[in-house]
C-alpha cells in the first residue's frame, strides 16, 4: 500500500483486477470537503495525474450516510450469506454496485460518504437539500477527472436511490442516466409519515442501527466493526450532539409539511429530465414503492421506464438477471452500447415497453423464497397507470360485505375503541373469474367519533384463496405482508382538488399546519384513505378483505406507527371511532382492475 498523502491511500485489489484510491477528496463550494473511494480499472489515471493519457470510463456513483468502507458482511453478516455471488467479493458495501463487477464492465466506481458521515467531515443533515447539492457538485467533480469519459451514472438502492432522486432533479453537468432502485422520492410521504401518521419504528430501528452509527467524529468504529476510526479523530460527545440533525426527533416534533425540516428535503422531480429506470419492489410498502412510481410519473425525462420487481428488499438488485438489466441501461446512456433498445425510448418499435411487472398469480407464490420470486413471470404495458384500468367501487354493507353496487335504504354504523380497538373487517363475495387488481386503490370511509379527538385509519387489503387462506407476499425483511396498506389521519385529511398531482385515485394533500381540521364530536366525515401501489391476482372462488383498525395489524412488516407521543391515548383514546354506511354516506372501496387477468409469460427482464 503506497501513502499519497496524509489522508488518502492506494491499493490494488486482491484478484488484481482493479485499483482502489480510498479517502480521495471532492472539494464543496462552501469550503467542506467529500471523501469518496474510487475504484478503477488498471489502465486508468489516479485521481489527481491531470497529465496523464490513461483510458478513460464512464462513471457509477453513490453518496450516501452508511459508510463506504463498512464491509457488506460486517454490516449485514444474514444478508451477505443470502447473496448472489456478483454482490460478494472485495470492497462490497451495503446497497452499492460491486467495484470487482464494474470496473470489469468498464466503470470507475464511485463511492462517497454524505456529509457528516463516515469520512466526510461537516454538519450532517440526511435527506435535505444539502445533500442533493452536494451529490450534484460530486457529479460535476467525476464528469472532469482524468479517469472519466464525462458521463456519470448513478446506481444504487434505497438511501442510494432517494439521492439520485435529489441529486438528478438539480441537472449536474455529466450526469447521463439514474437508476433508482427501491428509492421514495418524497420524504415527508413516504419515509416520515404515512397519511400524516408518524412511521416511528423503521425510522428508529434505521437510525440507531445504520445512521447514527456512522457519524463522522463517533468513537470505537473500528473496534465493533463498523469500518476504520475518524481519520481527524473523535469527537467529544457534546461535539457530536451539535454536529447533526437529529432527524427521527424532529421528525416527532414537526408533524406537518410546511416546515423548514420537510420544505429543506422536497425534491423537484419534474425538474428530473435524465434518462432513468425506476425500480419498485411490490412487497416494499412501507416506504419505497410510492415513489419510485411517482417519481418515474412526475419526471419530465422523455427516456423513462418504471420495473416492478418482488422478493425482499436486500437481494433483488444483485440477482443475475437484475445486474445485467441494469448493465444494458447504463451502457445504452453512459457509453452508447445499447443491446436492448433503450435509445429508441419506451414503448418504441424495436425497444423497451415503458412498464414492465412481475406478476404475482396465485399459485406458487412463497414467503422470504428467492427462488420462487425470481421464478414469476414478467409482463410489459405501456404506460402507468395500466391503459385499460377500470377503477371500480365496492360498496361496505351492513353484513360486513363489500359489494359492487350500494344497497339503498342501507343504514349501519360499526364502532371500535379509537386507540387499540379490535379492527373491522369487509369482503367480498368469491370472485367468479380470475381478476387482477394494479394500480392505484382508495378508501373512502365515512367517520365520526365519540369525542373531540382525532381518528387515525389503518387501512390494509388482505387477499384470500378459494380455500380460505390468506395470500401472503415478501417483504421488505422477508416477513410476510399482505396485499395493500394505507393511512390517514382525519386531522390532516383536506384534499387539494386543484393541485396537478391529484387524481381521483391518488388524493393530493398538502399536510400543511392551516389544513389541520380535527373532527367534532359525532361529526361525520370522509376520510379519503390513499392505499399504496398494489398488484395482485385473485385466482377464481378467491375473495378480498378490507380492513379498518386504529392501528397496525399483521402484514405490516417493520414499517409500524405505534410512538407513544405521536399516538397517545390523550389524542387517541376514550372514544369509539364510527364506520358510517347509508344512502348519503357511501362508504366504499375503489379498486384499480385491469383487464390483463394475471397474464404474463415473457422473460424474467
């Protein structure tokens, strides 16, 4: 290992196929200062040989806060066992393009710790504007070293994902294609709160595990191998309390949008006009699904393709198959070698439809079972929502049905505990042939409440086989998830009818602080309950259930809304929550259903 300067090291990996600079330094306009390693094919120029007439590549980049010399099977020892084998070797790192894969594919790989983690000193704030400027300067950066062709891709999941999301919507100079893979693109939403709910336990479980561990300045990394000490040394613990924003904390204190928090992290995803390929995990609703839909929606990119994918949410990206997806899509933008058709733009003759799903038909369907996920068939369409949708009602009975025409004269009212009461279940007859429901469904319920406090709504989608058993999908961590979730709290339920992202089937809301309405005593209202993207198939005889509870019921995976303060019995409790079902008030269910009835026999991708 040769020392280039005090901070900055040199290394050939260990199968000799690559170099690895650790520690290079990408310089902030505001005087901070980005570490990042950068590993490179073997004819390529170091990082700081401005002379030098080495062979030039387009570049693959990450920024992110969980540490990028932190070794994959220290960081997730279960997770690296399960995985394929182009996601193993030297220099792997949670969530990240292998440099041992790409740099053999002819990239530079770059990879850089966020502001105010791991190596890079500063304020750490994740999920702000602050990051996505600095991921641009870093673009801007890679598309000028001497190893670099000018073009600059981006690729990487989740954390990995939501900065491209950020990073792409400010234009950098060099950047040429993203691929956002499992990525929300609006935090207040998707990562903080879910219809105005808090989503505490994952932001908690996320933090303390990944997040605050990797604080630049915190002491003892390397002794839990957690990767190599502060090179500038530790910070006091009073240094590192002033060093960071502590954001599962604000995120308690701010429930609403419009604040400095929320406004500093939203993304301009119509800016977006890169070439990119959107990639949702079916079973990842919780978190990321919304917005890599919304994002491949709303981005004004005339070169653009929303995948949807299953399995758990660690494994899918290093799959074989999923690599070389990835591959021909940064090839065809980054070095101009399109073996698929991707520069002839979606849905044209010769190339890529523009959506493409892995359909989940009854019938070998597998918990937490890589095989059998990988073993779905595939489908294209053109377009998303599905051309063909037909968004149809089912109306909620007074015998718990949900059936699809109202029943006049039908007059019920069902009541639970508003805090931890026992949740209420509606389903309908079997179906009489094989039905597909994709898209976008919505709960429109009417509400009232004993009291003057607010009514949280848990919304959950649960799909049953002709036998009677539940249908059952992999989740984010392998668990078991049912078919579709959805929140709302009534407090922040006003709906913008005006706003151009609203949709009869995706009800735009501000969560701003003058929206706030909490309901009065016995006042009915509607709550207009958005239920994330879903896809399933209902095999013949099959029945679905809608589920209303005060709160998170089975099939919820990590993605929990129980704080103590967020939900307490003061704002929640000692009253009965109403479902009300009449003429005038139509409680019903929406359902996107669309006309492919589970067909689906290309090649997986």
């Amino acid at each position: 290992m040769t020392t280039l300067h005090k901070l900055r090291t040199i290394r050939t990996s260990e199968d000799g196929s690559y170099i690895a600079e650790v520690n290079a330094d990408i310089p902030l306009p505001d005087g901070g200062v980005l570490r990042c390693n950068v590993y490179r094919p073997l004819d390529a120029p170091a990082t700081d040989d401005t002379a030098s007439t080495g062979a030039r590549y387009p570049v693959l980049m990450t920024l992110g806060p969980y540490g990028k010399d932190v070794p994959y099977a220290d960081f997730n020892a279960i997770s690296y066992a399960s995985m394929h084998p182009d996601g193993k070797g030297e220099d792997a790192s949670w969530e990240t393009p292998l440099p041992r894969y790409w740099t053999k594919a002819g990239y530079v790989v770059v990879r850089i710790d966020e502001r105010g983690f791991g190596q890079s000193p500063g304020f750490a704030k994740i999920m702000t504007e602050q990051v996505w400027k600095d991921f641009a300067t870093a673009i801007e950066w890679a598309a000028e070293q001497s190893w670099s062709t000018g073009k600059v891709g981006l690729l990487g999941i989740s954390y990995y994902a939501i900065t491209q999301w950020g990073a792409a919507s400010l234009r950098p100079k060099g950047l040429a294609a993203i691929v956002p893979w499992e990525g929300a693109s609006d935090v207040y939403r998707e990562a903080a709160r879910h219809g105005g709910i808090l989503s505490n336990n994952f932001i908690d479980w996320w933090w303390t595990r990944q997040v605050a561990t990797m604080l630049y300045g915190l002491p003892g990394r390397a002794a839990r191998n957690w990767g190599p000490d502060p090179l500038e040394g530790d910070l006091t613990p009073e240094q590192l309390a002033q060093n960071h924003l502590d954001w599962p904390r604000a995120a308690r204190d701010f429930p609403y949008a419009d604040v400095p928090l929320f406004k500093d992290a939203v993304i301009d995803v119509e800016s977006i006009q890169v070439p990119l390929l959107s990639v949702a995990n079916w079973g990842g609703t919780g978190l990321h699904p919304r917005g890599n839909v919304q994002g491949y929606v709303r981005a004004s990119s005339t070169h653009k393709w929303l995948f949807f994918i299953t399995g758990r949410h660690d494994l899918p990206f290093y799959r074989d198959e999923c690599i070389a997806l990835q591959r021909s899509f940064l090839d065809a933008f980054c070095k101009g070698e399109d073996s698929r058709g991707w520069l002839k733009g979606p849905n044209a003759e010769g190339g890529i439809p523009a959506v493409r799903l892995a359909v989940r038909k009854p019938g070998g369907l597998k918990v937490n079972d890589e095989s059998a996920d990988r073993a779905l068939p595939v489908r294209s369409e053109s377009a998303w929502p599905i051309p063909g949708t037909t968004y149809t009602p089912f109306f909620l009975s007074a015998d718990n049905g949900l059936s699809s025409s109202a029943s006049s004269g039908s007059n019920a009212t069902f009541e639970y505990a508003g805090l931890n009461g026992d949740a209420i279940q509606f389903s309908t007859a079997a179906f009489q042939s094989q039905t597909e429901v994709t898209g976008h469904p919505v709960a429109h319920l009417f509400m009232s409440q004993s009291g003057t406090k607010d009514i949280d709504v848990f919304v959950t989608l649960r799909q049953y086989a002709a036998d009677g058993s539940e249908v059952l999908y992999t989740g984010t961590l392998g668990k078991p998830t049912s078919a579709g979730k959805g929140w709302l709290r009534a407090s922040t339920r006003a709906i913008d009818t005006s706003h151009p992202l609203h949709k009869a089937y995706l009800p735009y809301r501000h969560y701003a602080s003058n929206d706030v309405s909490f309901p009065k005593q016995d006042e009915v209202v509607e709550m207009v309950a958005e239920i994330w993207p879903v896809h399933f198939v209902i095999e013949q005889g099959g029945k679905l259930v809608l589920e209303i509870s005060p709160k998170d019921t089975a099939g919820t995976d990590v993605f929990m809304s129980n704080d103590a303060d967020d939900r307490s019995e003061k704002a929640f409790g000692g009253v009965q929550n109403r479902i009300h079902i009449s003429d005038e008030y139509q409680s019903r269910l929406v359902l996107p259903i669309v006309p492919a009835a589970g067909a689906g026999a290309e090649p997986q991708w």
